[in-house]
C-alpha cells in the first residue's frame, strides 16, 4: 500500500516538475519573440554534435557486446553440417555489418555535416540515373552471393537422411520430450494416436501392435472412463449430475463412440508383421544419448500442440506438429566430455528445448542430451537392446525394448531356453 | 479516455463558423482531421497500455522470481502471487503487448491517423469519399480496442497464445486457460479490427484515386500519399485472408470443425478432429503477417520522407525510383510469406523458393535507404523533432534491415528462427521504424492537427531518450537471440541447469536490456505531457510552420470543412521544388504556377 502511494506521489511530483519547467520555458522563449517553430542554429548546431556523437556510442557499443558476448553463448558447432552453417553465418555476418557501419556512418555524418549554416543553400539534386542504377545493382549482386551459398547448405541440411542414419523419434508434449530408438531392426514401429495410454504405462507413445489395438479398445469399452461406466453413469437415476457435467460426459461418450468405431476398424485392417516393428523399440525419457560420428535422423510428433524441437548446439530445429510426422537429420561430431573441455565447464551438457509457445511451462521444456564416443555409445545401447544374463541365465539387466514393457512376465527369470522360445513365440516373423 | 480527451479540448478552437452539435463535431463526426485526431488518441491510449505491458514482463525477464510491488500493484494476487508474475500471465501479457502493437498502435494509429489527416489535405480533397464509412471505420476500430483492452481483465485471462495464435494452441482452452474466453474475446476484437481496416483502406483507396485536386497527376503525389496507397491496396487484399484464418478458427473452437486440428490429446480427452492442418493456419496467417509488416512500415517511410525532404530543404532524392521501391516492396510482400515458416517441416524445394523471393525484397529497401541518404547529402538540414525521430528511422530501418538478411537464408534460420534474434530483428526493423515514423508525423503534423506547435526542447529530449533506450534495449537482444535463447520463455534461469556460461550472459543482457527499456519507457512521458500540454497551451502556429510546398500547408490553420474555405487549389508542380534553382526561396509550394522558363523538374 504506501509503494502504491509512494508511486502515484511520483507519478504527480514528475508531471508537476514538467510543467513548472515548460512554464519557464515558455515565459523565457516570449522574451527571445521567436515562434516555435523556428528552430536556432544554436539548437542545429547542438543536434548536429549529438548526431555525430551518437554514432560512437552506437558504434561503440556495438563492437563492445560483439567483443564481450559475440560467440560466447553460442559457443562453437557440435554437428558436421553446423560447422558450414557457422562459416556461412560469418560471412554474412561480415557483410551486413560492413553495411551497417558504411550506411549508418553516411547517414550520421551527413546529419551532422550538412547541418544548416546560414546563408549557405541546399544542393538542388533530384536525381541521377547512374547512381540509382549502382545501388540496384550492388546489392543484387551481393545477395545473388548471399543466396547461392545460403541454398547450397540449405539443400545439404535438409537432403534426405542416408539409409543407415540411425532412426529416433522425439515425441513432444505438455511439457516434455520422449526418445523412441528404432532398435536392432532401424525401423521405427507404427503408431497412431488413438492407441495413446495414460503417461507412465507402457503405450504412452501409441505404437501399433496387435496388443495394443485390443488394449486400446478394452480401455475404451470397460475402463475406468470407458464407455460402459459412461453410459452407466448417466443413466443412472439415483445420482444427481450437474448440467455442465452431463453435458460433458454426454459429448466425451459421443466422443468415444466415433473412436471405437475407427478402432474396430483399425484392427481389422492390421497386419500382425508390423508388430515386429514395434517390439525392439526402445523408449528412453529425460536424456537422449547420441553416439558421435553417427548420423541420426529424427522423426518428429507432437501429442497435443505444436512444440518446436531445437538444438542449439547442433544447430539444428524443426516444429513438432499434431497429425504430421515431420523430419531433420544431423551427426554430432564432439562428445559431451570434449565439448565440456573445449567450453571449460564440467558441468556443460547439450540439450533439447522447445522452441515454440506451448503453454504455461514451455520454458521448462527440455532434454538433456549426452553424446558420448562410439564405444561408450555402444556399452550404453547393448543391454536397452538385448539385456544382460548372468552365467545361469537369469537377466541381471532386462532389455529395454517395447515388448518387454507390453510383456514383462515373459522376462521373468526362467531358464534361458524357455524364455528364448516364449520370446521367438511371441515375436512373428516378418 | 479518447471520449475524454475530447470532451477536453472541446473548449478549444469552437470559433463556430458552422452551428455543429457537441456530438456531431467531437463524437461521431464524419470530418476526416477530427476522425485522425480520434484515430491518435485512442491509438496513443492503446499504445501507452501495451508499454505498460512491456515493461511488467521485462521485470520478470531480468529478474526472474524476484518478488515485485510494481507487479502486484498492477496485477494483483491472482496474476502476481506474491508479487511474482505468473507463468501463464506472463504469457497473457506478451501476446496482448504483440497484438496491441502491431494492429492497433501501428496499423490503426499510424494508418488510421496519417491517412486520415493527410490523405484529403494532400491531394487537396474537402474530405474522404465517403464520411460516413470513415466514421464508421474509426468506430469498429474503437469497439475492437475496448474488447481487446478489456480481454485483460476476465477471470481465465487474456488469449496466450503469442500474437501470432498459432492452434492448435490457441484451439484448445484445455491447453491454457487464455484459450478460453480470452482467445474469444482476441478473435472477436479483430473481426471488427479487420472491418475498421477494409472499410478504412477502401476509402482511402477511392479517395486518392478519384477526388484529386486539378493538376495533382499521380506522379505529382507526395509520397507520403503513393505510401499510403500502396498500404491500403495490402491492407485490402490481405485482411480478408487474415479474417478467413480466424473464422475458420473460430468454428474448430465453437463448432467442432477440424480444419487446424487433427489427431490431438490434450490434458488426458483424446479428440476426434482428423485431417486437418496446423500448418495451413500459418499459411494464411502469414499470408496477412508479412504484407502487414509493411502495412505498418510504408506509411512511416512516406511521412518520413515527406519530413527529410523538408527539413533537409532538398527534393526527395529519385522521387520515381521511390515510387518503385514502394510498389516493388508492396508486390514482393505478398510473395515471401513462407519465410517464417522454414521449420515447419515445410518442402525444402518451396523453403528456397522463399528464400529467393525474401532477398529479393532487400533490392528495393536498400534503393530507399540509398536514396534517403542522398537527400541528406549536400542538405541545409533542420532539426525539428520531426527529422530527428525520421533520421532515427533510417538508421533503425538499416539496422533491422541489414539481420533479415540473415533470417531469410533458411539455412541460418534453423538455428535462430524463434530466438531472441528474431525478436530484435522484428522490433528494430518494424517497431522501432514505424514508432519513429509515427513520432516523426506526430511532432510535424500537429501544427495541423491541433493549430499549435508542440515544445521543441521537450521534443529533442524525447527523441534522445527513445533512441538511446531503444537501441539500448535492441542491440543486446540480438546477442541474447545469438546464444540461442528461445522467445517467449518465462524464466532463463533454466539455463542454469546446462550451461552456466550463457546463463551468465543471459542475465547480465537482460537486465540491460530491462534498465533500458524503462528509461524509453519514462521517456514517453515526456511526449505524453508534451502532446496534451500543447494540444490546449502550445504557441499557435503559423500556416505553415515548416516552410513545406505540399497543400495542406495552404489550409487556413483553424480548421473549416472542406479543407478550403474558397476553391480548391490547381497544382503546377511536384511537391518537392525545395532550393531549386533560380528561385530566391528555398521552397515553392505545390500551387505556385511555374515561371516564365522554369522547367518542372
Ligand atoms: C531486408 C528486408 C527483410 C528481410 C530479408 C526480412 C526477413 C525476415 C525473416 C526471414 C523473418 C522470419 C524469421 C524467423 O521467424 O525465424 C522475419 C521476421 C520478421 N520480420 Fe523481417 N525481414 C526484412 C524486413 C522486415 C521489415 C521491413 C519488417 C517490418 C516492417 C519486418 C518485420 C518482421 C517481423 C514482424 C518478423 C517476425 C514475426 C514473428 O515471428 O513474430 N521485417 N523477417
Ligand atoms: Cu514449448
Ligand atoms: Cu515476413
């Protein structure tokens, strides 16, 4: 309260000083008898100085936070193509600034030479065809330049990803990102939307299995909010539901109605090879690991809204979009631990943020992202890929793959023999 | 406060040569100079709320979490729990600060206002081809600014979706609470926005085709008037689109329909839209975005040309060459749009399709910074507010100019498209040039508007003050955008937890940039107080002040209808035969015949 009074006693005291100062002003420009509109040469002559001397203090500070902050965020590229991407920002770079200067120096320079001066008189020069021709022509021709590097390393950046890059899906929320490796086989499995379960159970990212497809529609006809209870609910008479909430369980039945629909048809129509597909994925939350030298490709998707996948240091970043599986390929070429050396901070890591509004919490949005040398990669995928059995046979660390999420008892220790051919049984052929 | 504004200065220049009611002069008045003067006030109002705005956010920015009595002041304990702002407000408020400025400070003001003043003058009109429509142009747009301001106030909050609304986000009220009547409240304001603006434009249009004064060939315009043209011809041909995105917008969010949205889960309900495209949102929004980017620009270059050739007492350099540059601009602006789309998952074939049609745009803004150079040269320069703030333009048009070239080569824009570098960028280039220009028009035209001259000493250290705060405030921010900080973030200090370098960085900029942009901002007070304090007790001026050729300077200084009290007057010449040559005044106005042997130019 006495801040708010404090503020608003400032507000008036400013205004009051403003117009005593004016009155001033005025009374003391009634005594020089010059309108005011009429501006002294002592006034020209003043801006003119501050013409010029704004312009090294705008020069000045920009050579300062160049110097002082230029490159120190964004530190050098980690992927091969941010290395062309950088050099190819510098030599832009060196030419808009030369821009800058030449351009922004003419402009105040002019202002303060060819401030009035009495008895002098403006240069009449409306026109002249070879100079309006030059500077059509200049800039043409450094942006023809600009342009032709700038699609080279467009058309690299974006060019299909080879057929052995290694295939990961980054799936985007409400406010986080969830890694799908594509496993031993590269491909990613299918997925759909309508198979999505609660976060934390193993179908979070809606893949497409036999499975799942009956899952799903389980849920959705006996769950705790399936349809079944729905309808229960509703027409029951002996509870009493507000307006707005029979309003809304009616629409979120209407809703499930036209789901199952299309689910039933889903599992008409789906093939149970694609299962294999899906089984040897390997779903991975909080950090991705990326092996160095390798090229990845990511396939992107979003569950609710459009999320931006960016990574900064990998200069590298594509929007995340519901109902379109969008794509964008780099090969980090500095590991974590070099990269840690290189900027002298141990505790540097590579990350993933989102890069577009998202709601409340997008600036929490984020991954870590570790990459690590080929070998440690490899100690790092081996057991997510197969797991570890000890001499008896017994896992010691399970797989980490999506069958073993939608099967875990099949992962009970046994002996090795049965698991194997449980496992076989259940995985089809392709 | 623009009803009050009115009602104030009603004790002013009612010398009552025409018996006009309270209501018919102030209020709902169909003459074009009151209808600009309404157009300023309420603009100036909106402006001065989006400001406010600005700076609460930016308190947050610099020091994140930091407990505030400013904020609570302004946003109580239900957007400022203790004093710190929270996540979703934060939100809230950069979306209505965005919107706020560019479509009603910069489109409305400065086209509303400029247009409106000048247009009838310039081209020596008595007024508007139609009065009516330009009264009702300026009343849609006070209807959408009072729903707009008002959206500030509902209970779940303004729309938060980024000025730009993308949906699915802005669809979804499960996805933040600013989807749900705010967002309601956003669409519906700018429908009638968008009315104001065809309405507006259409008459401008006519006007300037149709009621020019004997003699006024198009290529005697000032172009000021060629500026305000062009504007009006974008304005018409990409508003509609704008109002198609948001309609069919609308009907996903109240009807069901799935025209952005498909295959979504928010907040647990699985939704049944299939098939539809967020992308195609972007698509038509940017097909209105990036034309208004020069909606808001070109009138702010036509005044500040007008400014510069006066105060330099010099012909506008290539007056032909700009004419050029203006419609070249209006054409390539309807074909760039996809620049702000290279990361959408868009085909990387079309990606450099935009890519060339974007630099291209370059060529003729860069022949209008050439040229405004070229009239300063050799100049007698002047400086009255008006040329400080318009010199200020070129240096900040050059300055913003010179960073879209990168953005627009797609392949640096990976990695700082929706940085902090894009922020900059945008506010140097439109922002800042279009907020000088209107300056500019402000301190130049008033003489016109108001009869009176506004302080001169107030004005320059206005004019000061903004450009050290600004460019205080921008130039940083490219550095903050460079090290890859992400816009719209609430909080920076996430980046503690990976890179304590930039984190540093980060921090240090932004309370840089937040010192600066409270210095502008208590700045503006200085114009605020300037502006109403002269409106009722600034020097009256003479006729023409500035010693300028084009017509308005020929109207009598206390405002008759009709502009003209006689006939209206016959134009022998171009608006720019400024120390020409054989003439013992450094200026002739537009309607002097030309002498015995004199050339036009
Ligand atoms: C040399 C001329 C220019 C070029 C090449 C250029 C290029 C670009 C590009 C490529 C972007 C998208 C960047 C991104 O989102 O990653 C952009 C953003 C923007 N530009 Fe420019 N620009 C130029 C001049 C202008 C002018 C004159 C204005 C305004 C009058 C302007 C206003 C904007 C705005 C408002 C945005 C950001 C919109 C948003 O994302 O919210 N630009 N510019
Ligand atoms: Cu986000
Ligand atoms: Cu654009």
């Amino acid at each position: 309260m006495v801040t708010k009074l404090v503020i608003l006693a400032v507000i008036i005291l400013g205004v009051i000083a403003i117009a005593q100062m004016m009155r001033v002003y005025e009374l003391s420009s009634k005594l020089r008898k010059t309108g005011e509109h009429e501006i002294s040469n002592r006034d020209n002559r003043l801006n003119a100085k501050m013409m010029l001397g704004f312009m090294f203090v705008l020069f000045g500070g920009f050579i300062w936070l160049m110097l002082k902050y230029g490159w120190v965020g964004r530190g050098s590229a980690a992927s091969v193509h941010g290395h062309d991407l950088d050099w190819l920002l510098n030599v832009n770079f060196v030419i808009i600034i030369a821009v800058f200067f030449l351009t922004n120096f003419l402009l105040f320079f002019y202002a303060y030479k060819y401030v009035k001066r009495p008895g002098v008189k403006a240069y009449y020069f409306p026109h002249d065809n070879r100079l309006e021709m030059a500077w059509t022509v200049v800039p043409a021709v450094v942006l023809a330049v600009i342009i032709i590097f700038g699609l080279r390393e467009w058309n690299q950046a974006t060019d299909e990803a080879a057929p052995e890059a290694i295939r990961v899906e980054l799936f985007s929320k409400q406010f986080a990102w969830v890694a799908r490796y594509s496993g031993m086989d590269n491909k990613l499995g299918k997925f759909d939307y309508k198979l999505t379960q609660e976060a934390e159970t193993p179908n979070e990212l809606a893949l497409m299995t036999t499975e799942t497809i009956d899952l799903a529609i389980e849920e959705m006809e006996n769950g705790v909010t399936g349809m079944k209870a729905l309808e229960a609910e509703l027409n029951n008479q002996e509870i009493m539901i507000s307006p707005e909430e029979r309003s809304k369980k009616t629409t979120d039945l209407r809703r499930k109605e036209s789901l199952i629909r299309l689910l039933y048809q889903m599992k008409k129509r789906h093939v149970t090879t694609l299962d294999a597909l899906a089984y040897d994925d390997i779903i991975q939350k909080d950090t991705l690991y990326l092996c160095k030298n390798k090229e990845y490709e990511f396939n992107f998707r979003s569950k609710d809204v459009i999320h931006s996948a960016y990574f900064p240091h990998f200069r590298a970043q594509m929007n995340t979009v519901p109902g379109l599986t969008t794509r964008f390929k780099f090969t980090p070429d500095k590991s974590t631990a070099e990269m840690r050396v290189e900027r002298n901070d141990e505790n540097f890591e590579y990350i993933l943020m989102c890069n577009k509004i998202c709601g409340g919490s997008h600036y929490k949005m984020k991954m870590f992202v570790v990459v690590l040398e080929e070998e440690d990669y490899n100690a790092w995928m081996e057991p997510k890929m197969n797991g570890v059995k000890d001499l008896d046979g017994n896992w010691t660390v399970k797989p980490s793959t999506f069958h073993v999420a939608l099967h875990p008892e099949l992962y009970e220790n046994k002996k090795v023999e049965e698991v194997e051919v449980e496992v076989a049984d259940s995985i089809p052929a392709e | 406060m623009a009803a009050v504004a009115h009602e104030a200065h009603g004790h002013h220049d009612d010398h009552g040569h025409h018996e006009e009611s309270f209501v018919s002069k102030y209020i709902f008045s169909q003459d074009h100079k009151m209808i600009g003067k309404q157009f300023l006030l309420t603009a100036v109002f909106m402006g001065v709320v989006a400001m406010l705005l600005s700076i609460l956010f930016r308190i947050q920015l610099a020091w994140p979490g930091e407990s505030s009595d400013f904020l609570s002041f302004f946003l109580g304990e239900k957007w400022a729990p203790g004093g710190v702002l929270s996540e979703d407000m934060y939100l809230g408020l950069v979306t209505i600060h965005g919107t706020i400025m560019v479509f009603f400070l910069l489109t409305g003001g400065l086209s509303g206002t400029f247009s409106n003043l000048l247009i009838p003058l310039q081209v020596g009109a008595r007024d508007m081809a139609s009065g009516f429509l330009n009264m009702l142009s300026y009343w849609f747009f006070f209807i959408s600014s009072v729903l707009m301001f008002c959206s500030l106030f509902i209970e779940t909050g303004p729309a938060m979706a980024g000025w730009t609304i993308y949906p699915p986000l802005s669809a979804l009220p499960q996805a933040v609470q600013g989807s749900g009547l705010g967002m309601t409240l956003w669409l519906a304001s700018m429908t009638v926005f968008i009315a104001s603006s065809l309405i507006g434009s259409l008459n401008y249009i006519v006007t300037i085709l149709n009621l020019r004064t004997k003699g006024m060939a198009m290529t005697r315009m000032p172009l000021t008037i060629w500026a305000f043209f062009v504007t009006a011809i974008l304005g018409v041909l990409s508003f509609p689109v704008l109002l198609s995105a948001a309609l069919l917008l609308m009907m996903d969010r109240l009807a069901g329909t799935s025209f952005y949205l498909s295959d979504i889960i928010v907040s647990g309900e699985m939704l049944t839209n299939h098939g539809g495209s967020p992308i195609l949102y972007q698509h038509l929004f940017w097909f209105l975005g990036h034309p208004e980017v020069y909606i808001v620009l070109l009138p702010a270059l036509g005044l500040s040309s007008e400014v510069i050739a006066t105060n330099s007492r010099k012909p506008i350099f290539g007056y032909r060459a700009m004419i050029g540059s203006i419609m070249a601009i209006g054409f390539l602006s309807f074909i760039v749009w996809a620049h702000h789309m290279f990361v959408t998952g868009m085909n990387p074939f079309l990606g450099s399709v935009f890519v060339f049609t974007t630099l291209l745009i370059a060529i003729p803004s860069a022949v209008k910074v050439f040229n405004y150079l070229t009239t300063l040269w050799k100049g007698s320069i002047v400086f009255t507010p008006a040329m400080l703030f318009a010199i200020g333009l070129v240096s900040t048009f050059i300055t913003g100019g010179v960073t879209g070239i990168i953005l627009a080569d797609a392949a640096l824009d990976i990695s700082i498209h929706d940085t902090y570098f894009v922020v900059a960028h945008f506010h140097v280039v439109m922002g800042l040039s279009a907020v000088f220009g209107m300056f500019a028009g402000v301190y130049h035209w008033f003489p016109k508007m108001y009869g009176r001259v506004m302080n001169t000493r107030l004005g320059y250290a206005h004019f000061w003050i903004t450009i050290i705060g600004a460019y205080g405030v921008f130039f940083p921010m490219h550095f903050v955008g460079l090290a890859g900080a992400p816009r719209r973030y609430y909080d920076y200090t996430v980046y503690g937890e990976f890179d304590s370098g930039s984190l540093e960085q980060m921090m240090d900029l932004n309370v840089i940039i937040t010192v600066f942009a409270m210095i502008a901002a208590t700045g503006q007070l200085l114009f605020l107080f300037n502006f109403f304090y002269s409106i009722f007790r600034g020097p009256v001026s003479p006729q023409n002040p500035w010693n300028s050729t084009t017509l308005e300077w020929t109207t009598p200084v206390e405002h008759v209808h009709g502009n003209w009290p006689g006939e209206l007057p016959t134009v022998h010449r171009w608006p720019y035969d400024y120390s020409k040559p054989g003439s013992d005044v450094d200026f002739i106005p537009q309607d002097v015949p030309l002498a015995e042997g004199e050339e036009e130019h």
